[in-house]
C-alpha cells in the first residue's frame, strides 16, 4: 500500500474525543454501571452529575446518550473537553 493510502485512512481516534455530560439528578448504582469507564462526580449544587470520559466516537456518545435516557436521567449538556 502506498503512503497516501495510509494518510487518507480514518482511525478511531480521529474522532475519539473526551466529553463532559452533564445530568440533572443524584448519582445512583445503575449509572455508576451504564458508566464505569468515565469520571462520576456529583457537583455542588447537588442536583447535577457530572460525567467526564473518553468515548471513541459519536455513535459511542450516541449509545451513551440513549443509555442515560433509558434510565430516566435527563441531559443538561453534552460539551468536548479534548479532541
């Protein structure tokens, strides 16, 4: 294969990014499990979680994202913190 080949090919971290999710709503055992690889945090005002985490892409953060509606969380914000 030739080195332009190579330079045109997408790789998953092209567009891995970490994200910051935010929640209305106290952390519970279901969400520490549908979210064991991200950062859980409730933050001080108490009625926000905070999830912060690296998701590979965005139908990663879209299974993600459905997964938390599921579980009847609801969603303030979804924001990238680095990509």
């Amino acid at each position: 294969m030739s080195e332009e080949m190579f330079a045109q090919e997408k790789t998953i971290s092209d567009d891995a990014a970490i994200y910051q999710i935010r929640l209305k709503g106290k952390i519970t055992t279901t969400l520490i499990q549908m979210t064991d690889d991200m950062q859980v945090r409730q933050e001080t005002d108490s009625e926000t979680i905070s999830l912060i985490g690296w998701l590979p892409d965005q139908s990663a953060l879209m299974g993600l994202l459905n997964t938390l509606h599921d579980i009847r969380f609801t969603i303030k914000s979804v924001q990238i913190i680095n990509q």
